[in-house]
C-alpha cells in the first residue's frame, strides 16, 4: 500500500479560490512543454556540463518532449502506476529533468535524494516513500550508490526495482541506459497516458525530504498546482522575476525544490533555458553563463562567494546577464555590495523553504542594493503574517498563508507511525514557518534567527538524527549539535560533548558516524568538551546557553 498522505487533495473551495485568482490551473507542465516542443522544437531546453565527459551536452525542446515521453512509457511498461512513488538519486543530468518530467506524464510521485546523502537516509527515505523504484548512478563521486542500494534492497519490501546508470549495473537491475534511452517506448504499445489535467493538478506529484527548522527529518509533499505557483508563473514578468525565453541558471541539484524550481518548471513554462553543471566548479559556472547567454542566477551565498573570487581573477563578459537571485541562507550586506561591484547587476535576496517555495524577495522597485537590508517582499499570492515575539522588541516569528504552500507535511518515528499535518485545516490556513523576522520599513522582511533548532545552509543537517546516533558511541555520555559560522557563509556543526571518561577526537566521532552510514555533510566539524550539558529546570538540554561554549580554548 502507498503512504495514506498520497491520496490527500485540498478542500475543493481551496481549489476554486485559488483557481479563480488565477494561481492554480487545469493544464499540467506538459502542456507548456507540448507547445514549446511544437513552436520552438530547436530552441536549447537544457545546457548542461558533464564532468566526467568534460563536454556541454545541449537538449532541444524537441528532443526534451521525445525523451519525456519515451521515460514516461519506460516507467509505465515497468508497472509504475499513478500514485506511485518513484524515487532516484542523480545529479543534475539532463536525464534527471526527463524522468521527473515523465512522473507526472503518468501520476506517479517523484522522490529526489540529494546525491550526497549516505545509505542510511536513503534507506530511511525509501522506506518513508514506499518507493516501488528507485534510480542511482553506478557510482558517483567516490559513493558507490548502486552497491549501497543492492545492499538494502532486502530491507525494502516495497522497492520492486532497481535501475542504475552505468556500465555495470548489479545482480537484479535494470539498466538504465537500456531500458530507458535506448528502447523507443514512445513508439511502442506501452504510449504514455493522455496528458493530467484539471483534479489531477492537486495530487500528490513530488516528495520532498528536509530538516526544515526543527532539525528532524520531514516529508514534505507537492502537486503541481503548488510548484507553479512557487515560481509565480500567473504573476507579471516584473512581480515573478522571469520572462518569455529567459535563460535560467542555478548551481542548486535538481533533488531540491530550488533546483526544481529553476532549472525545470521556470525555464519550461518561459520556454527558456536550464544552464546546469553536474559537478560544482565556480570558473566553469561563470563559463557557462558567459557561453549560454544567461539572464539570471540563483544561488546560495556559499556559491556567490566563490564566483565572486573566480570573477576577479578572470573577469567574464556577460552582457545578457540582468539579475542575480540570492537565497537558501541569509545573505551578508558584504556580499550584496561584492556582487554588485563585480557583476553590475541587480540583486535580488529571497526567502524560501521547501514547504513554501520562492515565497519572498527583493522586488524591482526597492532601493539599489536593498538586500543588505532585507529579504524581500512576499510575491504575489502568498500572504504573510508577523507575530511579534513576546518580550523582544521589534522581534517578529513569521506565518504565511498562500497557493505555494505543499499540501502536507510529515515526519516518522521509529516504529513507521506517521504525525501528518495538512496545511489548511489549523489557524485558517497559516503556517508558521518557524523564523524570526524584522520588518524591513518597506513591507519586507530581514531574517534574524531560527525559532527552533537547525543547523546548515544550502542544505539543512537533521540535528537530533546526529545526536541520536552519536549517543551510541561507547565514550559519550551526553551529546548536543549545535551550529557555528564558517567563513564560507555557511553553518556548520558543532558536537558539544560530556564523555566517560577520555573525551574521543572529532576525528574519532566523525569515523564512527561514517562506519554508521551517515551522511558525510552531517558530520560535526569541531568539537568541544564539556563535563555536562547546560539544563533548564524541566531537566532538558537548554541550547539557548550552549553557544557560549564555543570559545577559542574550547574548539577543536
């Protein structure tokens, strides 16, 4: 049986206010994809640079369409069924757009995992989803993802197939290349189903897994109708900030929502262009969008900050180039004045999270480099309410409400139960988003901390999951994970321990993580000794006091 959160579908009054207000439709991505592969079959849908290749592999909207097509019939004469959920964990490969595509050709759920996240997660994920298939790369960056899948498929009742991209795929897999582009499933009996449209447009479509802010893991889940209105694709070209063919770029993998955002639903619906590279490296991002034309780019600040430099010490002409979008982190007033000098273009910071979307950003009209005051204003459609914090002046947790917000939101605990919160039927509709704003003066917002724990900054480490399994080594007697600036911009995580007797190394606390399976990015990256944790009078770990530990005689 698939998760009983898949069937959930707005209130239909929900759906026909939000339909009314233009937000929401009845015509799926596809549509847009049909009609640019019908009016402009040449025009380039993805640049992307593959690494390994080291070569730029161009895919025309006519060629997009056909792969579509033929992956989504690839899935369907596997079995796949609408409701589905269809899990993979690729890089940003133009095939990674194609299969994401064909899920909702056929109403199956997409399930991405960050390339980066270690076989223990992936279990748990795959578990969480009841993924009928799942998609890895033989081998990616050291990880052989393929054998880690082989070796829990025993554990996955569920999992029916296992489908791996390279030359070797493994005792009882299917090969990817194979089935997927080498057999002309579009030309077959086996034809994808006609295009979703209407209803279809509130299921269930896309699984998405985040620490979000209280430092568990969550299952957030989309439809269609939500991830268009996160790129604000009703909205005027100046309130959404993109326009007919726009050129698209973002560093961000296609396995998170701002990937999803940028490099599939934004340059589809504009029929534009997606410019990716699959391997991160700041020179050939700026080569890219020198070669590509690109109009704009998003990106966290950790990537700002590395093609800041890059650019300086070789300057790139990019005359198309209009605007610079910023977010997933807080973005330093220093780094706004860099990219301005460096690029000469506007920037625009935003607010997001992967339950809301592109929900907050700078807009046109606010003052010249703006974003060293603020956050943005919400984009049109998406309300927000702030809720000042008792006994902090000016000091704001902020709730919004709008036609971006995902449907549900979950997380599991050991024994499988899940808590599942649907996001219209407490406080009318608001969600609390779990951060503390300022207001900004002009009907904006400046992020000023994090109501609950969370630790990271393009990516959010599950804090208690850390301190869980860090609690299982032999030397620790109590544990905490809290966060610290690094000079990239980021967060990183700090593991304040209380030990039985020898303290271990952070040497030693990251080794047993990895021999437990955990992601290598979960990892603590230093490490203070402490003889116990800080409590309140309830007896619980307080953590507003655990960062005054973090002194320079204490860090290792």
């Amino acid at each position: 049986m698939r998760p009983e959160p898949f069937d959930l579908r707005p209130p239909s009054w929900m759906a026909a206010h939000y339909r009314r207000e233009g937000w929401w439709r009845d015509r799926s991505i596809l549509h847009d994809l049909v009609s640019a592969a019908a009016t402009c079959p040449d025009r380039p849908a993805i640049i992307a640079h593959r690494a390994a290749a080291g070569r730029v592999i161009t895919v025309r909207y006519g060629e997009l369409l056909r792969y579509v097509r033929r992956f989504a019939g690839g899935l369907t004469a596997l079995g796949i069924r609408r409701g589905d959920a269809v899990a993979w964990q690729l890089p940003n490969w133009w095939e990674t757009t194609a299969l994401t595509l064909a899920c909702m050709w056929i109403g199956a759920v997409a399930v991405p995992i960050q390339t980066s996240i270690g076989p223990r997660e992936v279990e748990l994920i795959l578990t969480d989803a009841q993924a009928r298939l799942c998609v890895t790369p033989q081998a990616w960056q050291g990880a052989e993802l393929a054998w880690e899948l082989e070796r829990m498929a025993s554990r996955l009742p569920r999992l029916r197939y296992r489908v791996v991209y390279g030359d070797q795929p493994g005792n009882g897999a299917i090969d990817f290349a194979d089935h997927f582009l080498n057999t002309p499933h579009e030309d077959l009996a086996r034809m994808p189903p006609p295009l979703p449209a209407g209803p279809a447009m509130d299921e269930a479509r896309m699984l998405i897994f985040t620490s979000g802010t209280t430092g568990q893991r969550k299952s957030v889940l989309h439809t269609e109708n939500s991830i268009y209105a996160g790129i604000a694709g009703h909205a005027t070209p100046i309130e959404r900030g993109w326009d007919h063919r726009e050129i698209f770029c973002t560093p961000h993998p296609i396995t998170g929502l701002a990937g999803v955002l940028y490099n599939i639903w934004g340059p589809v619906l504009a029929q534009g262009t997606a410019v990716y590279q699959d391997v991160w490296d700041a020179d050939r991002q700026l080569d890219l969008m020198a070669a590509a034309g690109v109009t704009q780019l998003f990106a966290a600040p950790i990537f700002y900050t590395q093609m800041v430099e890059a650019q300086r010490q070789r300057p790139r002409h990019l005359p198309a180039l209009r605007l610079l979008k910023a977010g997933a982190t807080p973005v330093p007033s220093d780094l706004v004045h860099q990219l301005a000098d460096e690029f000469r273009v506007p920037i625009r910071a935003c607010w997001a999270m992967t339950e809301v979307c592109m929900g907050i950003r700078i807009r046109e009209d606010d003052p010249d480099r703006w974003a060293a005051h603020s956050d943005g204003r919400p984009l049109p459609g998406l309300s927000m309410d702030l809720r000042p914090v008792p006994g902090v002046a000016g000091l704001n947790r902020l709730w919004v409400r709008g036609p971006s917000l995902c449907t549900a939101v979950w997380q599991t605990n050991e024994a499988g139960e899940r808590d599942v919160r649907t996001l219209w039927d407490a406080d009318d509709g608001w969600f609390d988003t779990g951060d503390l704003v300022r207001d900004d003066g002009r009907g904006g917002i400046r992020f000023a901390g994090r109501a609950s724990r969370r630790i990271g900054g393009m990516f959010m480490i599950p804090v208690e999951e850390v301190e869980k399994e860090l609690q299982q080594h032999p030397a620790v007697k109590e544990v905490a994970v809290i966060g610290y600036p690094a000079a990239d911009c980021d967060e990183q995580p700090c593991a304040v321990v209380a030990s039985r007797g020898r303290c271990p190394s952070l040497t030693d606390l990251r080794d047993f993580l990895a021999w437990r399976g955990m992601t290598e990015w979960y990892l603590p990256t230093k490490l203070v000794q402490v003889d116990t944790l800080p409590r309140d009078a309830c007896g619980k770990v307080d953590y507003d006091r655990l960062p005054t530990v973090l002194t320079p005689a204490s860090v290792s």
